[in-house]
C-alpha cells in the first residue's frame, strides 16, 4: 500500500511516518518543506507544499498519482503569517477529498480534533469539523480519529508549552489548572491509523482517542515536572483570566510576525472547553487500553536533553525580545544623538563622512533588531548581530581604540551581546 501522509513531518505525523514505514508500506511524505522532510526521513519521497495552495482537485491530482491512501495529519492552530485555516484546513481538504473520490485512492484517514464542530468558538475548531464533514458525507472508506492532548517524544504545540512550563523554577504559574483533559501516546495514534489502513474494522468509523484517567491542568503538569527531574514547585500561582487573555492576545500578534505560540488564544480557548473524549472508542479500536499520562511518560526519555530544552524555551521569547529591544534601541539613540555620536568620531579616519557612517550604522541596527522579531528572518538577523557586532569592535578599536578604557565600556559591553545573539541563533529554528 502506497501511502500519502500529510503534516509527515509534524507532531503526530511523523509518529505515523515511522509506524507506516515498520510496518511496511510505501510512505511519501508531504509538507511546507520538502527540505525539511528529508532531515527527517530521508530515505522516504517527499513532497513540498503549502496546503493553503491546493484548494481544487486538479492541483491534489499530481500528488495522487499511484497513492492507495491517505492520512491527513497535518493542522495550524490559528491564523497567522504562515497558516490560513480556512484555506488549508478546510478548502485544500475538501478539495483532496474530491481529488480522492476521482482518483481512485479509496483509503482516508483524518485526524481531527474533540470538540470539532461547525458552531464551535475557534476557527481551528470549526475548519477541522467542515473537513470531517466533508469526508462523511464522501464515498470514500474513511476514518476520523479524535486525539487527546498528544505526548510525543517530539516538542511541539502543547507538549512543548508543557514542558515549558514545567521547567518554571520555585513557584509554579499556571492559567486554567483546573481545566481537565485526557492524553493520549503518539504511538497509539500512529498504531489506530496503521489499524485503520490496513484492516476494515475502522472503515466509516469516527472515533476518539483518549487515555480513562482525565487529569486537571496542574496535574499534568506536574507529571511533567517529576518526568523531566525537576523538584515540584513551592507554590502554584494562578494566573488571572485577563492575564492570561493579554498574553494570548500578544501571541496572537506574534503569530503575524511567523511564531507559532502554543498560548494563542485558540490553545486556551480550548483548554477553557476541556479536552476530553470517549477511552472506550480507543480501546475498542486496538483491543487494549490506550496508554495512561504515566505511561507514555515512561516510554519516553527524559535526559538533559528535555531538561535544557524545557529551560531553553522558557528564557527563549525574553532572550530574543532582549536581543531585538537592544538593537532597535542602539539605532534609535544613534539617530536622536546623531551630532553627539559624530563628536566621537572627530580626529578619526571617520571623521570626513562621521555622519553618513553614524546614520548608515543606525539604520542597520534598526533592521537587525526588526529582522530579529520576524520569525522567517530571526536567525539571519541574529547571526548578522554577531558580525556587525564584530564589524563594530574591528574597526571601533581600530579608529578610537581608547574607548576600551571608558569607565562605561562601550566595546566590553558588545561582548555579551554577541553571546545573546549566538544563543537566539542557536535556539530559533523551525521544526
């Protein structure tokens, strides 16, 4: 069975990637990037490009060429630079599905949400459930799985927020800990898709996928303290609704700039309603129990790795706002006191065009520290504050070398700001 799997390389499908290909069906991946799917699995073929394109059948039509099936894995939170759910989420998929029904590939698996429904609060929500309408109302053999929260090895959406905030030394602050949800192993999602391709107990089923216990907020993440090594907080402390909407709303806008929030407003919309589904679907679909909170933590490793990745998001969004703040503000001081910094350069090689170099050198401060804030150019901007940086203390020492003795330090200070800029570099990458 040939087999395309949508979202190959994301938080469950790549889960399903692996399963597929162990249990020996011919696999083609498809994402944004088919780069970034072959540093993934590169002996697998790969298909590039945005859902959000694909929204007739005669675009799916060249990918469908000689595919059995399909897995639909794929899925953005929210609107934002990179995502458009209704054309990626609910067009492109009913467009595939029709691409489907005419090209003859028969198998469909979908993997939306609990709580999709077309009068739901968020357009996550509303364009899962148009696609899984979409898909009952087609003649296709299809199958709707309903995940949990997913815990994966791999740290993405709400799985990284977790261990992000369970990396919060001392005190323990939380929104919404008495929200309540089930979790569900990424394993046992891939294994129900490789059930629902590969027998008929699951055609024109939808079911959901869930763990029996159902767990607060607090305690999950909890679970994810002890599972990462951490000592359990002191305190917890509760996070204000109106708090918490300001720091999704803030989110949400960084979404337009590129960056992919787990606490978007769509994520505590969600966490609001509760994530709970039927476990007995679940088991009734594999003949066991799906995998506890505690178990699929037990499966997973949890070395160093976790732990500094745990800490590593949790400073990142202050490092990189640090980073932007300090060379927007250096191109905006340099700009105000133009005349004060041209004084510096007097009795210098600089000193005959001192104001072209102190605005050319202000202007480009700006854009690094804008370049910083933009998701798609936050590593170039970040590794262009380290050249310049040097750029800077080159030709800085070299035209007014007593500045290295100002008691304020002018140049001692650039070098700290090379290291924050080396470990915004080192931590902005896209998965």
């Amino acid at each position: 069975m040939r087999v395309l799997v949508l979202g190959g390389y994301g938080l469950i499908g790549s889960e399903v990637v692996r399963r597929l290909r162990a249990d020996g069906l011919e696999v083609i991946g498809f994402g944004r990037s088919a780069a970034k799917g072959k540093q993934f699995a590169p002996d697998i073929d790969w298909v590039g490009a945005d859902l959000a394109t694909l929204v007739s059948p005669e675009r799916w039509a060249p990918h469908l060429r000689g595919v059995d099936a399909v897995v639909n894995a794929s899925g953005a939170l929210q609107n934002g630079a990179k995502d458009k759910l209704g054309a990626s989420q609910d067009e492109a998929i009913v467009a595939l599905i029709a691409a489907c029904a005419g090209s003859g590939t028969r198998r469909y698996v979908q993997i939306s949400a609990p709580g999709a429904a077309v009068n739901a609060k968020t357009a996550f929500m509303r364009t899962k459930a148009k696609a899984d309408a979409a898909l009952r109302a087609s003649a296709l053999e299809w199958t709707i799985l309903k995940p949990g929260l997913v815990v994966s090895a791999y740290a993405y959406g709400g799985t990284a927020l977790l261990r992000m905030l369970a990396a919060f030394p001392v005190a323990q602050p939380l929104m919404l800990p008495d929200a309540r949800l089930q979790t569900v192993a990424a394993a046992d999602v891939a294994e129900t898709v490789a059930v629902a391709l590969t027998t008929d107990r699951l055609v024109r089923h939808e079911l959901s996928l869930v763990e029996r216990p159902i767990h607060t907020l607090a305690e999950t993440v909890s679970a994810f303290r002890a599972w990462l090594g951490f000592r359990q907080s002191n305190m917890t402390l509760v996070i204000p609704r109106f708090v918490g909407a300001v720091v999704g709303y803030c989110a949400d806008l960084a979404g337009w700039l590129g960056w992919r929030s787990p606490l978007r407003t769509t994520a505590l919309e969600v966490l609001t309603g509760n994530v709970l589904g039927d476990s007995d679907q679940g088991e009734a679909a594999l003949g066991r129990p799906l995998k506890t909170l505690a178990q699929s933590l037990d499966a997973l490793p949890a070395t160093m790795q976790e732990r500094i990745f745990a800490r590593a998001q949790l400073v990142f969004p202050a490092l990189a706002l640090s980073l932007a703040a300090f060379w927007i503000a250096s191109g905006i001081v340099a700009i105000t006191h133009a005349n004060a910094a041209v004084r510096v350069l007097n009795h210098t090689p600089f000193e005959q065009s001192a104001m072209t170099w102190v605005v050319a050198g202000a202007i480009l401060d700006v854009i690094i520290g804008i370049g910083v804030c933009v998701r798609a150019t936050s590593r170039p901007a970040a590794w262009s504050a380290v050249v310049v940086s040097i750029a800077y203390i080159a030709l800085g020492s070299w035209a007014t070398p007593q500045l290295w003795v100002d008691p304020l330090g002018p140049f001692m200070k650039i070098i700290p700001v090379i290291a924050l800029a080396l470990a915004v570099a080192a931590l902005a990458q896209e998965r």
